[in-house]
C-alpha cells in the first residue's frame, strides 16, 4: 500500500537522525544535573546558585528562540542545525573549564542560545514531513530519544564521574568535555545526511513524493500564514501560559533529579545508574502516549492527563523523600513528563503553517521555557531555606495541576464552540 510504504520509509529515514539530535540536545543541556552532585563542592555553590545557572540556560533560550527558528525556517534545516549544534557542542565541552558560579551561569546562557532553534525547529520540521493523522506517533518517537538520554546518559555519566582525579580533571569535568565532543561530530553528519526538503529526497519516488505532498497539506488550514498570525491569533496565547506551567515543573524536576536521588542515600557514581530504572518505564508508555495522541479527537485532553500524572508523581515523591520507596512516584512523574511532549506540540501545528507556525512554534516553546528559567530556581530557593527538596517538589506539582486544568478549560471551549457551530447550520439547513 502506498501509504504505508511512504510513512515507513520517512520513518526509517528521517526520525533516525532527528532522534540524535534531540538526544545529543537533551545530553548537553541536562548534564549539569549529573555533574552537580560534586561540582556544587568544588565551585562552592548553593542549590538556589544551580537553580540560577540552570535558569541562566534558559534565558539564553528565550531571548534567541524566535530569531534562532526564523533562521532555521529561511536557510534550512541542514545548515541551520548543523551550525548551531557545533557551537552548542563546543560550549557545553567548555563547561568544563569553569571556575565559578557566574562563569557557569555565562556559558549556560550562551548554551541555552546555541540551543534555541533545535527543538522548535524539529517541530516544524516534523510536521513538513509527516500528515497530521500520524504526526502523534512521529513525535512520540521523536521524543523517544529525549527518555533515552536520561537511559544511557546516567549510566554513563556514572561512569565519567568515578574518572574523578583521572589526568588532574574532576569526574564533572570529564562528564562535560566527553558528552559535548560528539555533538560536533554529529553536526557534520547533518550537514550532509538531513534532507532539508521532500525535493531533495533521492529515495523516493515521484509517486511518493506527489501523495506524501499531498496529504501534508490536506490537513491545513492555511497554506501559508504570515508573521503577525502567530500573534494575533487568540488560541496561541493560552498555549504560552500552560507551556511556562508544565515547563517550570518539567525543568525544575529535571534540574535536581540526581539531588533528589542523591538525598535518597546514593553516593554520586550510583544516581545515574538508579535513575535509570524509572526512565527506562516512562519510554515504555511512550507508544501508549502516541497511540492517544493521534486517536484522541480532543489531543488537549490528552496533554491534560499527562500534567495530572506528573502531578500525583510530584505529589508521591515530596512525600515520600529521602526514603529510596519516592524512587516509585519518581518513575511517575517521569511517566508524565515525557508524555505530555507529544499531545501538546501538535496543538498549535493544527491551525498555524509556514512563517506562522515557525513564529507561533517557537514562541510557544521560548515562552514555557520561561518556566525552565523560574522552576529551577524555586526549588534550588526551596531546598536551601528547608534544607529538603520536598517543598520545591511539591511547588512543581500545582503547576503542573495547573496546566491540565487549563487545557481542559481550552477543551471545554473548543467542545462549546463546535457544539454552536453545528446547531448553527442545522438553523440554517431548517431556513
């Protein structure tokens, strides 16, 4: 069947390298966790200064993100990636030559810079090659890779922290210059290997090329939307607020997990490896959270349910610390977490396109990581005034709770405007 034949082929041949670049994305930006547990000693640093450098991360972020997409929409996804992935590399390597904790928060900064166009622009990227009645799944395996960094990078990022005195270097310092190395490396390959549009493929066929184009933009409301229409569209900016709620407790928790682990009673070389078991059970719900997203008639529902499960998560693991048993609620929250990426980045693709959905996409994604600026800082400020990462843990969980009811507010307007909709032109059919 021709259909089956294209979606499998893109599958084999697109999703494989995006994955890798939102792995490697998520190693480099996640990495100062792991490294934390002994650099906060070496750098004489508190939790709420983590909280800061993890923050400075996502300024970077916010004031870059929307220029950075745009970028990434004119001149490509094969340059403009290939570009910012060997600068993001080459900073995060450079974490390792830090001194102080406002040296840290510089090269966080420039890191969350660097970074600002990856992942608004996979998002878009995706949505170029996949039909809207499948673009659920491809997300979910897109993101797949994200629940893989916290899979293999703690194990091995275990392993880079008993190098510890190895050649002079810290165990946090070989943990920055070893994962940051192969980005670089995976920027060439990019460069030459990411087909930047269905035109350039050479390994599909005409046929192919023509349904797949076809059905791509079946499913759009517009052709093309211009700039302004990611601003002066009223469904985006209830978006931007639910983003900045998940993301505070997304980033807060992400930033501190391997202290909340390390609280538990594990010394450092075994976080990494203990924070793999929930990980490892949160990707496996992955395909479950695809199957719904693209079955769902109402997918905000669906991003909804995934804030309530990382809510309960967040709830069980303050109550539970420092008792090794929070390592159950932990597996969760990352449960949710990862669940709630796919739903909600297919909401604002349903009725933005072209220049639109690059502005819209990235200022969606610029604006929740204002949360990723604020919830590492509430919970490094939380943990240092009641010397327990509980409360902060626990603050992340009403912005989570948060989030899901305001998506399904959303969903109930949606269900309400549809509902008058078609009493309207059953009026009107009567008339």
């Amino acid at each position: 069947m021709l259909e089956d034949r294209v979606i499998r082929a893109i599958t084999w041949r697109v999703l494989p390298l995006v994955c890798l670049i939102v792995f490697f994305s998520a190693l480099d930006r996640s990495n100062i966790a792991y490294g934390a547990v002994t650099m906060l000693h070496d750098l004489s640093m508190t939790n709420t200064g983590l909280g800061w450098a993890s923050g400075a991360f996502a300024l970077g972020y916010v004031l870059f993100g929307v220029p950075s997409t745009l970028m990434f929409q004119r001149i490509g996804a094969r340059r403009w990636l290939s570009l910012i992935m060997i600068v993001w590399g080459a900073l995060s390597a450079a974490t390792a030559f830090v001194s102080t904790p406002h040296e840290l928060a510089v090269v966080r900064f420039l890191l969350g810079a660097a970074e600002a166009g990856a992942n608004p622009g996979l998002v878009i990227y995706i949505g170029r090659w996949f039909p809207e009645n499948v673009r659920g799944r491809a997300f979910s395996i897109m993101f797949f890779a994200m629940g893989l960094t916290t899979i293999l990078g703690g194990p091995f990022a275990s392993v880079l922290m008993s190098l510890d005195g190895v050649g002079g270097f810290a165990g946090w310092q070989w943990l920055f210059v070893v994962e940051g190395l192969p980005t670089i490396m995976l920027a060439l390959i990019v460069l030459f290997a990411l087909p930047d549009t269905l035109e350039d493929t050479k390994w599909m066929a005409a046929p192919e090329k023509d349904w797949l184009s076809a059905q791509v933009k079946s499913g759009e409301e517009r052709q093309s939307d211009g700039l302004w229409s990611a601003f002066s569209n009223a469904r985006i900016w209830p978006l931007l607020l639910i983003n900045v709620l998940a993301g505070s407790a997304i980033a807060g928790t992400t930033a501190f997990t391997p202290l909340v682990i390390g609280s538990m009673g594990f010394a450092p070389t075994q976080i990494g490896w203990v924070n793999t078991a929930p990980a490892l059970l949160s990707v496996c719900f992955l395909p479950l959270w695809g199957y719904l997203t693209d079955k769902h008639h109402d997918r905000a529902q669906v991003a909804a349910g995934a804030c309530v499960v990382m809510c309960i998560g967040l709830i069980g693991v303050s109550l539970l610390l420092p008792s090794p048993w929070a390592l159950v609620p932990l597996a969760v929250l990352m449960i949710g977490m990862l669940g709630y990426y796919s739903p909600f980045w297919t909401l604002p693709t349903t009725f933005l396109r072209g220049y639109g959905a690059a502005a819209g996409v990235s200022l969606i994604n610029l604006v929740g990581t204002l949360g990723a600026f604020f919830g590492p800082i509430v919970i490094g400020a939380l943990a240092d005034r009641t010397q327990s990462y509980a409360a902060g843990l626990l603050a992340c969980a009403g912005m989570a709770g948060a989030g899901a009811i305001l998506l399904l507010m959303q969903n109930e307007r949606r269900r309400l405007r549809r509902l008058e909709s078609k009493a309207a032109l059953e009026g009107a059919g009567r008339d």
